[in-house]
C-alpha cells in the first residue's frame, strides 16, 4: 500500500495522516468493537506512532479489553467519532479507524479477531486471513 493517507473524522475538524505501510489491518468482532464501531465489527490499521500526524482538537476515553489490557480512544469533541487509539500492550503503534480514510484507497484487513462473536449473517470473504 506504502502511500500517504488522510482520516478525518465526520466534521473534518480532527485528522490523522499516515504514511508508509500499515503494520496490521484487522477486523474485530468483539462486543466493545460493535458498540464502539455501530456495526458488525470495526476496521482499523495499525501504522508505527512516528509514522502518524494528529491534527486538530480530541478528547479520550480509556478501556479495558478482555484481557485486561487498557486502550485509549480518541474522538472528536464537536462530531463524536473515534478516529484512532493506542494499546498500552502496544505503546509505539497508533491504530485507525479505516472508515475515516472514506474516498481513498482503503487497505484491505488481512487479520480478523474474536470470531466467537462474529455475528451469525456475517461471511467474511476474499484471501484467507489469519484468525486469532
């Protein structure tokens, strides 16, 4: 993929530019990621924190997965939308929600994760991806 790309969120008022390779692209099913993402499963991509541009006003909010590691959300104050988050497990990678990319090249994930909780109508489709 190796281009430089904009995530915005619904107002436009906070972006994330990115540049290089993303580590990962994943999909996940979890019960926190569908209320999160108000869908089936949210998309995002991993890129190295150095390889991120944050621009404009955000606001966070800090979780604990199901493995008790912590997450910190970032939103957009004005329109709500969580545009990118960091793991503590993971401190040097900063990931996107994929969605804020809209009319450009998105990457396709190739990670999907918490299956058991893959909702019954859904089929993943396309080249295998690795399962976790």
């Amino acid at each position: 993929m190796s281009a430089e790309l904009t995530a915005t969120c619904r107002c436009g008022q906070l972006a994330v530019r990115v540049s290089g390779d993303p580590l990962r692209v994943s999909i996940c099913h979890c019960h926190d990621c569908q209320r999160r993402s108000g869908s089936a499963f949210a998309w995002q991509a991993r890129w190295p924190a150095d390889a991120v541009q944050v621009a404009g006003d955000s606001k966070s909010w800090h979780s604990s997965g199901d493995s008790g590691g912590k997450a910190t959300f970032n939103f957009c104050p004005h329109c709500g939308c969580t545009l990118f988050y960091t793991n503590d497990g993971l401190p040097d990678q900063i990931a996107v929600a994929v969605g804020g990319f809209a009319s450009q090249p998105q990457p396709a994930p190739w990670v999907s994760v918490y299956e058991n909780r893959l909702q019954d109508w859904l089929a993943i489709t396309g080249e295998p991806m690795e399962h976790m």
